[in-house]
C-alpha cells in the first residue's frame, strides 16, 4: 500500500497558530467533493445552507470545520461558494452559574449539555441564520476569557455550526420542507478506541485552544461522554456512526457513504 500524502495548513485560531493537516486523498475524494455538493445544493435552494455539525468533545469538530472553511477559499476559482464556520461557545453561561446548579444526580452541570447554554438566545441566532438574514454572532475570547456579544458578522452563502449540543430530538424542531434537505449523522467513539488511544486523543486537546488544565479529560469522562451522545441519539433512531479503530479511515468510510 502506497505511503498516505499529507497536505498541510496553518490557521490563526483564537490567536495562537496551528498546523493542520489531512491526507491528500480525503480531501480529493471527500472533502472537495462535499464542498461541490454543499455548493450544489445551495445554489439549487437559492438561499443560505446551514450544516450542523454535532459530536462529544475532543472529537475534532473545529479542526474539521476550519479546514473546509480554509478549503473552500482554496476552491473558489472550480466554484465552491464561501464557507463559514460558527461555534456555540459564544452562547455558553458562566462557570460560575454552572457551578452554583446541581443536575438530578447532585452533581455540577455538565459543561455540554443543554443547561450549560442560553438555547433562547441561541434558539433565536439560529432561526435568523436559516432566514438567511446577515447577522452577527457571539464568540467566546479566550484573551480575555469572556463572551463578546454579536462581534462576527456572518455574510457566507454556506455556514457550519459546531459544537458539542444538538438535541437528540432535534427533528421536532423542523418541519418536512427542512427536513429532506439534512443529512445528520452523530459521530462518537467507542470505549475501546478510547481506552487504545487515549493519549493520542489526549495529546490533540490544544490543538484549537490551549487549555491551562486538562486535568479533567480521562478516560472515564471521554467515555461517559462518548456513551450519553451514543444513547441519547441511538433511542431517537439517528444514525451514531463510531471510531472504532483507525480514525481517518473511518471518518472517510463515513462520508463516503454520505456522497454516494
């Protein structure tokens, strides 16, 4: 078998520089071709499309969104339209309320979930974002470790919203006009890739920020996280797709399948 080609990018994020890099055959086979697609149905709705990108934490969310949206610019002059990628960070409440809340068990609310956001204000920022109207949207400086409120403007014909909350029953929210046009997959990790590749996982946490103590990222809580998204979507008959044992050539298998 042929030794992979790396193609490789440097991206300014939240200040501090990082090199990210895919295999050359992911982004001919995979990612331009999704990029085209994307470009394709956007032209063909004749408004703004917007892709939830949704899986627990340390997955490579960011990382991926990043890059299609460095890629995209790459690939204006063969026709792919502007990508922007947002993230949710922008709508998280304070650690401090967080703490001062217990959920059902007891125990501090979990940075992930649902309660860890204001969802009315998000709920609205989203419902403008479809309409297609020109909006701005909050980010979280991690300078000055605070949110920023309605800072970047968002003007791109195709938008990747990431983070680590969608609802598992996220269809009742649409209706069927919307809903043929998704595709959702719910990408997690199982526990033995956890347990494998734990310091591989570990080792790509700064990879989009540099985290002061990552003390908190154990196996145990990867795998507790991993398991709720795997649950939680599974019991609402979404498609969980899991990384089992080697990650890009799963994640490719996985879009693959989205394209055919």
């Amino acid at each position: 078998m042929p030794a992979k080609q790396w193609r490789t990018c440097r991206l300014n994020i939240n200040g501090t520089p990082r090199k990210l890099s895919y295999s050359d055959d992911a982004i001919k086979k995979l990612f331009e071709p999704l990029l085209h697609r994307l470009t394709a149905l956007c032209h063909r709705l004749g408004r703004r499309t917007v892709v939830y990108l949704v899986a627990p934490a340390d997955t490579g969310k960011t990382t991926l969104a990043l890059f299609l949206e460095r890629l995209a610019l790459m690939g204006n002059a063969s026709g792919i339209v502007p990508v922007q990628r947002l993230g949710l960070e922008g709508f998280q409440r304070a650690p401090r309320e967080l703490a001062a809340e217990l959920d059902a068990e007891g125990k501090p609310l979990s940075p992930y979930g649902p309660q860890a956001y204001d969802l009315e204000a998000l709920s609205a920022k989203l419902s403008a974002l479809a309409s297609g109207q020109d909006i701005r949207w909050p980010v979280y400086d991690r300078a000055r470790r605070e949110i920023v409120p309605d800072i970047t403007p968002v003007r791109k014909p195709i938008v990747i919203v990431e983070g680590c909350y969608i609802p598992p029953w996220w269809r009742s929210d649409f209706d069927e006009r919307y809903l043929q046009h998704i595709r959702f997959v719910c990408l997690a990790m199982s526990g033995e890739y956890i347990d494998t590749h734990f310091d591989e996982i570990r080792s790509h946490g700064s990879d989009i920020e540099k985290r002061l103590d990552d003390s908190g990222c154990t196996r145990d809580s990867l795998k507790a996280d991993n398991r709720y998204y795997i649950e939680s979507f599974s019991k609402h008959g979404e498609q969980v797709a899991l990384i089992r044992s080697d990650y890009e050539e799963e994640t490719s298998a996985l879009l693959s399948t989205l394209l055919a």
